[in-house]
C-alpha cells in the first residue's frame, strides 16, 4: 500500500507552501484512514510502512475530481484549501492526498496517467 500526494502544477508555489500542504494533505489522510479503515491503517502507518508517491496534476480541478471520487468510494483522502495568508487567495487547493491505497484502488482511481512530480 502506498500513499500518493497530488500536487497542481498549473500555478508555481513556493517549495515551503507545497511541502506545508503536502503534509498537510497526508496528515488528514493519515486520520481519515485511521478512523475508518483501521486494518489497513495499522498495517501501514504501525508497522511503518508509509510509502508516498508525489505526483504532479495538472490543475485544481483534477484534485478535486480525485477527491470527489475517492469520498464516493470511501478510500481515505485528504485535502485543506490554503488559508490565503500569502502566496494564494484564501480558499486555493495545492495538494491532495489519497491513501494508503491497494494496487487495485490505485488502478481504479486512473493514477497512472500522472508523472512524479519533480
């Protein structure tokens, strides 16, 4: 199982917003997948398994259609809109993280399509 962090990459950032939100993004993921899915939490986040993937999407609406779809089936997500202190207007989504997921979410979600974000 691994952990995979959508970052837009239609807007430059500063390196310290993408990673703030990064984590950000991974930490809500890490607590929806605790809270509801605690097999699989444990597995991954107790036994230190915690692999994550950057990859780079193409704009906001991608992470929000990501998003949506994984609220719909249920596989711990986790996204935060950017408070607007600097950089962006408040309200900006930056990053979403999904996961930890199987090979088989993975598919189904259509993550392949995106490159590692660099």
């Amino acid at each position: 199982m691994k952990q995979y962090i959508l970052v837009r990459t239609d807007k430059e950032f500063s390196r310290g917003k993408l990673m703030t939100h990064a984590a950000h993004a991974s930490n809500i993921a890490n607590e929806d997948c605790r809270q509801n899915h605690k097999e699989r939490w444990e597995d991954w986040f107790l036994n230190l398994k915690m692999t994550k993937i950057v990859l780079a999407v193409n704009n906001e609406e991608c992470l929000k259609k990501h998003h949506d779809l994984c609220v719909d089936l249920e596989i711990p997500v986790g996204m935060i809109p950017d408070a607007g202190y600097y950089e962006t207007e408040a309200g900006t989504l930056i990053c979403c993280a999904i996961g930890p997921i199987t090979d088989e979410e993975y598919k189904l979600l259509k993550l392949k399509k995106w490159k590692l974000f660099r």
